[in-house]
C-alpha cells in the first residue's frame, strides 16, 4: 500500500492520474490494485478526489497563497478546470471555495 500511495502523492497533480497509469508504474494487475485498496477500505477515484480536496483546501486556507487564482490551486491539485472544481468542491463542502480564502480549519 505504501508504494501505491506514495505514487498517488507524486501524481497526484496530473490530471491523467489513473489506475491504468498506477498499474503500469506499480506492475500490478488492475484487480491487485483493487484488491489492495479494498484492503485498505478504499476506492481509487474518491480517494483521489478527497487528496485534491485536501490539497486544495489547504492552500486556499493558506494566507500565503492568497495571490494564487482558486482555478490555478485546483489545476496545481490535479483538477482538469476550475468550473468542474468548484461545482464539486460546493458539493463537497457546502460553500465555494472562494469563501474559505484565508480561513483557519475550525
């Protein structure tokens, strides 16, 4: 499991992250993959998406990247555009992101 997530760190930024491209980089079968993840209790595309949540919500909260665009932290996180990113990032959370510029986690 360690060497798939530290994969999925290092990847996490492009957008083309998939299980094809862990696979090939791990030589692992797609069902190994799964069977490793089920393992682990998890599902590669919502944990995928909940490291670029965190990501994103991180930086954003961050006073120091108060200059950086919300669209280029969600490119930076592996988002493919910033409208899909803050569509799910309001499901996710229930406020644009915009809202949480500079906020502290509480």
């Amino acid at each position: 499991m360690t060497r798939i997530s530290d994969l999925i760190t290092d990847e996490l930024e492009n957008p083309l992250l998939s299980t094809k491209l862990v696979c090939r980089e791990l030589e692992l079968s797609r069902s190994t993959l799964f069977a490793i993840l089920a393992d682990a209790n998890m599902m590669f595309v919502s944990h995928i998406r909940e490291l670029r949540f965190q990501r994103c919500l991180m930086q954003i909260r961050d006073p120091r990247s108060a200059d950086i665009a919300i669209g280029e932290i969600a490119r930076r996180a592996g988002f493919a555009s910033q409208e899909s990113f803050t569509r799910a990032f309001k499901r996710r959370y229930g406020s644009p992101p915009g809202s949480y510029r500079g906020k502290e986690d509480s």
